[in-house]
C-alpha cells in the first residue's frame, strides 16, 4: 500500500547501456508526492533516455524504476501510463483538426472508449470538467477553435492539458519551452506551478531563465548519473556544474 510519505518517483542504480555506451549509468534519483523538479544537463546527459526508462519506452539493463513504491520495470508503455504516468514531448502531439475541446475530451476519454468520446454526447459533469481545465490552461476564450489555428505555445499548453485531462498523478514535461516568445514561456511556466499544487512535475529543460522561474528543487544530470542537486542557486553556483554545464572552470 502506498504511504503518503513515500517517494512517487525512484529509480534504484539505473543503467542503460547501448552497446558499450552507458547512456544512464548506475542512476539514484528520488521526487516526493506533490514535488516540482526540474532535471538539467548538457547535450548527451541522459535526460531524454531518462524519461524513455521511467515510462517504459526502453527497458534498463539493470536496475529499477518505482513508481508509488512498486517496480514497473516489466510494464508497458500503455500499462505504465494507466498506472498514473503522463508524459508530454517537446514537440506538440495534438489533434490539429479538432478544436482545443475536442482535444481535452479525446484526451481524457484515452483510455475508455475514443469512438465514444468522437461520437457520443458528453456527460454535463465532464464537460464542466473540460471547461475548467480549459480555463487553467488559459485557453477557454479559444475552445473550439481547430488546434492548428493556435499558436505554438498555445498548443504547448494544449498538450499539457491533455495530459492532465488524463488525471496522472506524475507529470513528465520534456523542453516544453523551446521556440517559445518570453511571454509564452512565462505563461507555460505559470501554468506548471499551478499544476504542481495537485500533481507531481519533472520537467526536463534547457532555459535557465525558464528553469529559475519554476525550480524549487533541481537535479544536474552529466553522462548518466547524478552531478549534484541543490535549489537554482546552489547548483549554478556549483564548480562542477559549472565546469561540465555551462563549459568553463570556475575562476
């Protein structure tokens, strides 16, 4: 049974090795129940290989990935995400002939019944629902406007709430401000400190602006594995992190 106090995410001397190349290299990482954290690091770290084995788009060598306290090593991608683990990519995956509605409705019907939520009428409560997330993600002005009329960020956030619509209790959010004006990153910024009040957020990023506006705990991954951890300011203030992230010693 899962205890209130128990780490929602945990990953236990994780590796991921294609053919020589340790892309994830005896891996210990841990988030509580209701955490936002962000996960930085240079090209080639292993963030995305990161998610990949947390949602089980590829499989470990060795080690374990828990999620509520259970090894979900052997599931799939599908079983995984049923079991309360959303991930959004970088790039937008939303319908783009369907109206910002219709996205959230498809979304979070996903795992039910999709022919019903294309053609039968949605229930009041769900529909109430859908139009307060539209509202959270700041897009109930454009709720049936087709997808592909929104802008960039607006189909960022979008995404994200399809996601949510989902009603995961962990959030996987991969670069989700890359191409972004600064207002639109600040929006998707907002919009993830709001989420974090009622779900669990890693965020993978490279914006360092972006990742001092949301972070309350950071993580620096370097070739694999766990450089240091600390606030914003304790790790960009780090001499190795420096050194490796941002590609000078310190003086």
């Amino acid at each position: 049974m899962y205890k209130a106090n128990e780490n929602i995410l945990a990953t236990e001397n994780l590796t991921m090795d294609f053919d020589g190349f340790k892309a994830i290299n005896n891996l210990n990482f841990s988030m509580a129940r209701g955490e936002l954290r962000v996960v930085i690091g240079p090209n080639g770290a292993g963030k995305t290989t990161f998610l990949d084995l947390i949602t089980g788009k590829i499989k470990p060598t060795t080690g374990q990935v828990l999620f509520k306290g259970q090894n979900i090593r052997r599931y799939s991608e599908e079983q995984i995400s049923r079991l309360g683990i959303g991930r959004k990519f970088q790039t937008p995956r939303v319908y783009l002939n369907l109206t910002a509605r219709e996205n959230l409705e498809l979304a979070a019907n996903l795992h039910k019944n999709v022919w019903g939520t294309l053609f039968k009428k949605v229930s009041k409560s769900e529909r109430d629902r859908i139009g307060v997330l539209l509202e959270t993600i700041g897009l109930g002005v454009k709720a049936e406007r087709a997808a592909a009329l929104l802008s960039h960020g607006e189909k960022q956030r979008l995404e994200i709430g399809m996601l949510v619509a989902q009603s995961p209790e962990l959030l996987l959010v991969d670069e989700p401000v890359a191409g972004l004006t600064d207002e639109e990153t600040e929006n998707i910024g907002n919009l993830l400190m709001t989420l974090s009040e009622s779900h669990a957020i890693l965020v993978i990023e490279h914006d360092m602006e972006f990742v001092r506006q949301i972070a309350r705990q950071v993580t620096v991954l370097h070739e694999g594995t766990v450089l240091c951890e600390g606030t914003i300011d304790e790790v960009q203030n780090d001499p190795r992190v420096i050194e490796v992230y941002l590609g000078q010693p310190q003086n």
